[in-house]
C-alpha cells in the first residue's frame, strides 16, 4: 500500500480535525509549553491561504467517497507533512482578511486593516483607502542586528514591483497580488531601493542555484506563491499554458504541488542546516468555524482556525495544542534570531513546542 493509500484510510478512519489531529497513534504529542528557545541559522516562511485545518489535511479527490482506502488525497504532500513533521493543531489567522495577517507576520500588528486595499506606494493605486505604515517591521531587526534577508513573490514581473496586480488586466487571471506582499506598505522598506531589490519574483530555479551555496542565501526567507499556488484562487481569464484554479480542488491541489515542489528543494540544500527551519502557515481559514485565538481582535473579527508547520532537517511528527497565530510565528523567528519582539509578539506563545526534542 503507498503512503497516500495508508494516509487516505487513516484519515477516512479517524479523521484530522480538531480531536483527530491531537489523537493520532505513533506521534508525540508535545506538552502544552514551549520546547526551549532554539538558535535559528536560517529560517523560511511559505504563506499559504484562505483554507482552514479540515480543508489542507486529508482532503479526498473524491469528496463523496463511502470508504475506499485506495481513494487519492488531494494534498498528499501537505497531509504527509502532518504526520512526519511539526503540525500546530490550533494555529489560527488574526482577523480577516488576507492584508491584516500578512502585516501580522511582520510587524506584530495589522494596524486595525480589515480589508485587503493597496499599498499607499503603489503603482498605481487603485483602491481607497490606501495604507502605509511608519512602525518598525522585522526587517529593521534584521538589518539590525546584520541578518541578510530577501522576500520572494511569484508572478510578480520585476524586482521590487510596486503594482496592485499581475497580469495588470482586470480580466487576466490575478496572480500576483500586492496584498500578499506585507512588505511594500511600509514607507522605509517601499521607499528604499536597497530594500526593494530584496523582494524578488520566486523562481524555483534560480532559487535552487541560490540555496546550493549558504554564503549566497539569506538568513531569512518569506515565500509567497502565487494566487494559484497558495491555494487562494485567481479568478479571470486562463491563458493557455497557465495553471487553471477555476475550482478549488484544482486550487488545492495546486498548493499541495507547489509546496511538494518547493520544500524538498530546501530540505535536501545545504543551506539548510540541522538548525534551520520552514515554517508554513495559513494566513486565515474561509469563515468556516468559530473556533478564535489568541487575544481578542479590536475588530472583533478573528481570522479563524487554519494550519500551522514546522519544517526541520531532523523532524519528527509532533503535533501541539499550544494556541498560536502569526504573532506567535514573528515571535519564534525573533526568539530564534535573538531579536527583541514586536507588538503583539510580545506576549505571543512560540512555536518551539513544533520541534523535535533536539537539534541533533
């Protein structure tokens, strides 16, 4: 039986929701507190979206399936990570929607944002109101402290891009889209050219040549995949040769392959070391649920329960209970870096209890 047969029956048997994900047998379960503060060398983080915890993990191609164990999954790579790699099983969004959770990640805080409107910066801007942002984000830690750092966008056309969108037609398929990109609302990293050439359109194989050599690849790495490829969805006319995400299990899918893509590439370079880490997260879940964490919202709207993983060299399947949210990822990466923390990271759990009992 292949492993996607064994993870179909298991999860058709017991289920990955909220009390499947914490009972499965042959996993350690970690206690409910951080493992210990680790030093980090080089950390990725891959933001994914829009899907909630039932939705990434054991999904079936065939959702009215009556107990076929050979029936496929449509993320085997995201389902297979659960069971071999750190899973957070109550890892939630902030609020909704997409722009306030990636501003979350980096700068502790989303500044009462509850839409997904352009960067003040932008070119040109195409929605009102638009948002810039003054406050210290982890780039000005990093620079700091002399942690090299870069921030990659697929489908984005040029380096340093400030538009709304890509393809720039209304009726193209969207597949860039500025509110993924956190970084180019604040004024001192969208109006700063040595910053900007640090955002660059993700390309696997100049990604790959990057990673085979550590001296060349940054210490800190942020990943968004296109609208397609983070399981989002890009609506618009599908030119010929371009990944059709018209439904979202074709968009699941398309996720799962990015990601069964990209994470071996990481994984098996030598960049990434026994004290490296990538950490992958679900911006917010689809509304489903009313599951909330971790502080109340001002805006009392929480971003709802999604997925949270980390990705180490010698992981093993831990799964962890602890409450955690994007603040609690920035404040693993500044516990990590030895940096003081940001905002709401201040008083956030980390996610330290994802990794293995050791490092070696």
């Amino acid at each position: 039986m292949t492993m996607g047969e064994i993870l179909s029956k298991f999860v058709q048997k017991v289920g990955l929701g909220l009390a499947g994900a914490v009972a499965c047998a042959g996993v350690t379960l970690a206690a409910d507190h951080d493992r210990g503060r680790r030093d980090l060398d080089r950390v990725f983080v891959i933001m994914m979206e829009n899907h909630g915890f039932d939705q990434v993990i054991g999904p079936l191609v065939n959702p009215n399936n009556t107990g076929d164990p050979k029936e496929p999954l449509l993320t085997p790579f995201i389902t297979n990570l659960a069971f071999t790699q750190g899973l957070a099983t109550f890892y939630f969004g902030v609020t909704h929607p997409s722009l306030p959770n990636y501003l979350a990640t980096i700068a502790g805080d989303f500044f009462g944002v509850q839409d997904d409107n352009d960067s003040c910066f932008a070119t040109p801007v195409t929605s009102t109101p638009c948002h810039s942002f003054t406050a210290p984000t982890i780039v000005d830690q990093l620079e700091a402290k002399n942690i090299s750092w870069e921030a990659f966008m697929e489908s984005a056309p040029t380096v340093g891009f400030l538009g709304s969108r890509f393809p720039v037609a209304d009726t193209a398929q969207k597949l860039y889209a500025q509110k993924h990109n956190p970084f180019v609302y604040f004024n001192n990293i969208a109006t700063n050219p040595a910053r900007l050439a640090k955002i660059k359109p993700f390309d696997l194989t100049a990604f790959q040549a990057e990673l085979s050599n550590p001296k060349l690849t940054p210490r800190f790495v942020y990943i968004v995949p296109n609208q397609c490829n983070d399981q989002h969805g890009t609506g618009g006319t599908i030119p010929p040769g371009s990944a059709d995400c018209s439904t979202d299990a074709l968009t699941l899918a398309a996720g799962d392959k990015f990601l069964a893509n990209v994470v071996p590439v990481i994984t098996s370079s030598p960049s990434f070391t026994s004290r490296s880490a990538i950490f992958i997260v679900w911006d917010e879940n689809d509304f489903s649920g009313q599951l909330s964490c971790c502080k109340p919202s001002p805006t009392g709207v929480g971003g709802g329960h999604a997925t949270g993983f980390v990705v180490t060299k010698n992981g093993k399947s831990v799964r962890s209970a602890v409450a955690m949210d994007h603040y609690s990822l920035l404040a693993t990466i500044e516990d990590g870096f030895d940096l003081p923390r940001l905002g709401n990271a201040t008083t956030a759990a980390t996610m330290f209890s994802l990794f293995p009992d050791s490092d070696d």
